[in-house]
C-alpha cells in the first residue's frame, strides 16, 4: 500500500478580483470656488470688486474714462438684453453689439442685460 501523494489537492483557485472603478463623474468641491464679479458694460470678470471698481471700461455708456460696474445678477447661464430680449451666453458677447431698442434710439447704445 503505497501512499501514493495526492495531486488533487486544493487547487489554488485564482481569485481574481476585479477592481471596481467608479464610473460615476466625480462632482467638483465647491469650496474653492472664487466669487467672480462681472461688469455690466463689458461682461469683464473680476475675482474682486475691488478690482472691478479700480479699473476703467471701455463700454461703459458714459464714457470709456468711467469705471467698471457690477452686474449685480451675478454668473447667470445665459443673459437677456432687457431692451430687445435677445439672448447671449455671454455679458462681454452682449454688449459687443448695439441694441436695435436701445432707449437713446435705434443702434445708439449696447445691449444691456436685463
Ligand atoms: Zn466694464
Ligand atoms: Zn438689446
């Protein structure tokens, strides 16, 4: 009676395991998030009043002698002029334009939003 060794021992079962990756888009902290002040004439960013108020626009409807002022609406999706109800995704690409119901008369003023 020969002990014959066994070779089926515990087969060494591979376990593989397979790293599961989050495929769900990571949201962004918002705790870093700078306050952005925008001009009203121009659509320039600031990341302070300060500075927005330090500097002078070239849009500005008085004058380009006169400062930035601030959009008090904030970051918006998109923007509306409130003459003519046109919309832009953009303050800067608004006023870019006159406005054909600007109140001084056709064409004789920007854009402005609402
Ligand atoms: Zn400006
Ligand atoms: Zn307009």
């Amino acid at each position: 009676m020969d002990l014959i060794p066994s070779l089926l021992g515990k087969s060494a079962s591979a376990f593989v395991k397979f790293q599961v990756v989050a495929c769900h888009p990571i949201q962004p902290e918002e705790e870093f998030v700078m306050p952005n002040y925008y001009c009203k004439h121009c659509g320039q960013r600031f990341t302070s009043l300060a500075m927005l108020e330090a500097n002078r626009c070239i849009r500005h409807p008085d004058g380009p002698q006169n400062h930035h002022e601030l959009y008090e609406a904030g970051e918006q999706t998109h923007y509306v002029c409130k003459y003519c109800g046109q919309k832009y995704f953009s303050i800067a690409d608004m006023t870019a334009n006159r406005c054909p119901h600007h109140p001084n008369g056709r064409g004789q003023g920007r854009h402005a939003p609402a």
